[in-house]
C-alpha cells in the first residue's frame, strides 16, 4: 500500500526506490498487477449489474445484467495483457535506444507501477458517467511512465517523453489488433 501511495504522491522518490529494487515478473504480477487490475474488472462487472441497458440505455452500460460477469472478466484480461504489452514495448524500445542492460522485468515495473493510477480509477468505473475522471488518472500515468523510464530504464530525459508516446501508439495498434482477433474468434 505504502509503494501505491507513495509513486502517485511523490513519484521521484519512488521510482528511485524501485530502481533499486531487485525486479521480479511473479512478485509484480502477484503484488500489484493481478490485484490491481481486479479493481476495474468488479467496478465494470457491478456497474453492468446496476446501471446496464435496464436501467437507463442512454446513461448506462449497453450491456445487459446477465453479461455482467464477462464483462468484468473481459476486463481483467484486457487489463492484464495491456500492462505485460507496454513492458514488453518499453523493453523493445529501451534496447533500440542503447540500453541493453534493461530487462522485460525492469520493464514490466514501469508498465505495472506507471499503470496504478488508471487501475485506480478504474473504481469509478461502476456509474458509467464517471469514465471521464479516467482522463486524469491516465494524464498522470503518461507522467509516471515518463519518470519511470527514465529512472529504472535509464532513458535519457530528451528521449523518454517521445518514448512514452511512441509506446502509446504502438500499444494502441496491437489492442486494436487483439480486439479485432477476439472479434473474428467470436470473443467480443
């Protein structure tokens, strides 16, 4: 808890802890990316439940109630396969920008600690009007990835910036592309 605290309120200081930090792939999925990303998953999941197309179709989810369990679960996993996707981009990236020192565990820290604030406000997700305070928290991990490559990654400052936002993009197209799979599976 003090770690989820302390990289919203004083990041700088945390990341440096976390640089530190032996990096561990099982510590940082059981720790802080499986619970975390639990949070929006039930929050979307209840949402659904009382706010689905029964209840108000121009306000609410346009889901119905009985699809409430997939969708949380849909969740989960988009959720899970997003963050372990970005920290195996920032590690691509990371070693294309001469630093082949960075490992995909290192990488996965930034993707999994820059990601806590989203995963956070993913609790808002429950009232489907709340999505909007999503935009704040994902402003602020954009700002917490950015530290968080250049402190555990070692990217230079005039490069992590461009990184992060080359990571977004490329991140996009590859959920654009799993969501089109999972279409044509039948998934989605």
């Amino acid at each position: 808890m003090n770690r989820i605290v302390g990289i919203i309120v004083h990041p700088g200081v945390e990341w440096s802890a976390i640089a530190r930090e032996p990096a561990s792939v099982v510590g940082l999925l059981a720790t802080y990316v499986l619970p975390l990303c639990l949070v929006p998953s039930a929050a979307i999941a209840m949402g659904v439940t009382f706010f689905g197309a029964g209840w108000n179709p121009v306000h609410g989810y346009a889901l119905a109630r009985d699809e409430a369990l997939a969708a949380g679960a849909a969740t989960f996993c988009y959720a899970v396969i997003t963050i372990l996707l970005l920290a195996l981009i920032f590690h691509f990236l990371a070693r294309a920008h001469k630093r082949p020192r960075s490992t995909y565990a290192e990488a996965l820290q930034v993707a999994a600690y820059g990601a806590i604030p989203v995963l956070l406000s993913g609790a808002f997700l429950v009232f489907p009007v709340m999505v909007m305070l999503s935009i704040v928290a994902c402003i602020h991990s954009l700002f917490l990835l950015n530290g968080g490559l250049r402190t555990v990654l070692r990217v230079e400052e005039s490069e992590s910036a461009m990184l992060v936002g080359i990571s977004i993009v490329l991140l996009t197209i590859a959920s654009m592309a799993i969501g089109a799979i999972a279409a044509a599976l039948g998934l989605a």
